[in-house]
C-alpha cells in the first residue's frame, strides 16, 4: 500500500518537474514599444498595452519606450536599436513604427502593431490579408460610412469639408482616399490640404479654413500632433471639426467614430502576453478594433 503511494506520488512530481521544463521563462524578458510621435491618442493606446502586460506580469517584464518624436528617420534608428538588443517583442504603434520596425527586423523578433490603420496597404500582411511570419496586432480602421453618416447629422448636402493630411503617411493617404469617395457619394464637395510635417500644419489650416464648412481629420500622425493650432484655427472661422480618434474630442473637436485608443491597447497587449507565454504571433489573428460614437459635451 505504502509502496504504490510513494510511485503515485512520485509520478505527480516528475510530471510536474517535466511540465515545468516546457513553461516559458517569463523573468528577464524585455518588451520594447516605440510610436512616431508623442499626442494623447497614441499615449492612451501605449498605457493600453503597458497596463496589460504589468497586470498579467507584475515587475518580471522590463518594458522600453522610445518616441521618433515624428520623425520616419528617427523611427528606423529606434527600430534598429531595440532589434540590435534582441529584445523578446517589438510593439510598434501608427504604421510608420510598425513600417520602420518591420523593415529592420532582421533578427525575426515578433512584431505586434497597434493603431495601424490599413495592414494590407502597409505591408504589415500578406496580399490575401493573413499573417507575415512573427506579425500581428491590431487595426484601428474607423467605419468610414458612420463618419460620413456623423457629419450628415450636422452639415446638409453640399457643403465642403477640409480634410488636411500628410501624404507621406500610408494610414492617412488610405484613409483620406477613402473617405473622399465617401463624401462625395453623400453629396458633399470636398478640399484636401497637404501638411508634411508638423510645422507644415497651421499653415495647411489657416489655408483650408476660410474656404470650407467643416474639417475631417484622418487617423494622421503629423496633423494630430498639432491638434491645438487646427482647432484653434477653426474656432476662428466658427467651423467644426470631426476626426478619428476621441482622445482628439477630448481636446475640442465636434465628434468622432473611432476605436476606443485605450482598449485598443489593451488588445494589443493581450496578444504581448501569449508571445511572452510561447505562442508565435503569426497563429494570432490581426484584429480590428470596433468602432465607437464619440461626441463633445
């Protein structure tokens, strides 16, 4: 009786010991996260991911942060950098990081993207939309047909809207393209304004303004890095603006339909935690983040 206690027994530490073996070492790993330029919008998404990760991990994951301060060069060097230092997972947030980081990985680290607008068209997919090897994460794509539906609730037919965008930026020439389309479907006139950099910004407004009804900003890095001097501008004019994220309705706009930036990141950082636990991010589904009806007070 005694003996087949002690084999029982023993049998349930070796397996124990043996399931061990094949547990991931969580203790030590680095997570690194990098976004193109430092506004409110983009923070929310990376305090998404970063409160997912500590929750499930506490202190055993060390976690890095560099901004590229909205500059695409700036954004390549970060991106090599953390692959030189053979990190154990690249979190890249707005699709020039995720661009700039996938690029660089020459060393086949998992990728997880966040705020990327368009995978297909910024070659973060394949062309039959599934997973390249070691990428994954999550869109933030907002339904273009209930932004179009938004702006109908407070503009009639006819009126022109300003859209001000960055070309350079894949997410938001997407978007802009798409959303044009869109309104002019719905009977409105449309009036696209470059703005290349941020500095480029409060011109690109102060010449769009006097001649629209109403401005629609795209998920575009470069012009919600300076939000203030659009608002401000279109304040001026009496003008609304309608955007694409509601940290940006927060900070004045008219309103927006757009994921939630913080439980994007939350997302996000769910799929941070199965690649830390073993899993391989190509058998992780790209996600897309649903969108939701923001409107200011």
């Amino acid at each position: 009786m005694y003996t087949k206690i002690a084999l029982f027994v023993t049998a349930i530490i070796v397996i124990t010991f043996s399931s061990n073996l094949y547990q991931p070492k969580i203790t030590g790993k680095v997570v690194a996260i990098t976004q193109i330029a430092p506004h409110p919008s983009l923070d929310r998404i990376r305090k998404g991911i970063e409160d997912e990760i500590i929750s499930t991990f506490g202190d055993k994951i060390k976690i890095e942060f560099q901004s590229a301060q909205g500059n695409p060069a700036l954004a390549t060097q970060i991106a090599q950098n953390f692959i030189g230092k053979k990190v154990d997972v690249l979190v890249a947030i707005t699709t020039p990081s995720a661009q700039a980081m996938f690029s660089a990985n020459t060393q086949k680290i998992p990728i997880v993207f966040a705020g990327v607008t368009d995978p297909l068209a910024a070659k973060l997919t394949k062309d039959s939309g599934g997973n390249k090897e070691n990428v994954t994460g999550v869109s933030d794509a907002p339904d273009i047909e209930k932004q179009v539906s938004l702006i109908q609730e407070f503009l009639p037919k006819g009126s022109i809207i300003g859209i001000i965008y960055n070309p350079g930026e894949t997410n938001s020439h997407v978007h802009t393209e798409r959303l044009e389309v869109k309104l002019k479907a719905a009977g409105f006139r449309v009036v696209k304004t470059p703005a290349y950099s941020t500095g480029d910004v409060l011109q690109a407004a102060q010449g769009t303004v006097p001649n629209v009804d109403a401005l629609m900003l795209t998920n575009d890095n470069t012009v919600i890095s300076a939000l203030d001097a659009v608002l401000q501008t279109a304040k001026q004019k009496g003008i609304p603006t309608f955007c694409s994220d509601p940290e940006s309705v927060k900070r004045g706009c008219k309103g927006a339909i757009a994921p939630d930036q913080y439980e994007m990141g939350r997302h996000a950082g769910e799929m941070v935690v199965r690649i830390l636990k073993g899993e391989k991010g190509h058998h992780i589904p790209v996600l897309q983040a649903p969108s939701n009806r923001f409107l200011s007070l």
